[in-house]
C-alpha cells in the first residue's frame, strides 16, 4: 500500500515537472493537467477505499474532471481554428 501512494505522488511530481517545462504549448498543458486528476482520482479511490466511505465522491469528482477536460479541448480547438497552432509564444499577452 505505501509503494501505492509513492507511485501516485511520484506520478503528481512528475507531471507537476512536465506542465511547467512545457508551458509554451497548450496541448501538452492540457495532457498533463488530465494526468494530475487522474492521480488524483487514484488517490481518493485508495483513501475511500482504505476508509471505508462511500464513492459517491468519486462520480462528482470525474463528472467535474470531464467538464474540465471538454473545456480544454474546446479552447484548444478555437485556438486551433484561430491561429493554427497551439503555441503560446505568438500572443502578445503571454509573453
């Protein structure tokens, strides 16, 4: 179980390490954003487990990890249509 939970922060720090070495492009950003919920739905399903408590959490938690999810695609894709691509350097307000 203790091997369960360093994978699962391991998995946090390295994803954590990835979204802000490749912040310049949206769909990376977006990629590792999905790993970190996924992480983190992993360790709520082994404390609710461990715990004994109802998953009915877990269900809100994906219903808002999916809501989450469309909205980055649906801004990707805008800015896809937009611009052409998904690299942030070409804005003048994030530079």
């Amino acid at each position: 179980m203790k091997y369960v939970y360093i994978m699962i922060f391991m998995g946090m720090f390295v994803s954590n390490l990835i979204f802000c070495l490749y912040r310049k492009y949206l769909l990376i950003m977006l990629m590792m954003l999905e790993f970190m919920v996924l992480n983190i739905f992993f360790f709520l399903n082994f404390y609710l487990y461990f715990y004994n408590i109802n998953y009915f959490f877990l269900m809100i938690f994906l219903v808002v990890t999916v809501c989450e999810g469309v909205m980055g695609v649906a801004i990707m894709v805008n800015m896809f249509r937009m611009y052409g691509l998904d690299y942030f350097c070409i804005f003048n307000l994030l530079i």
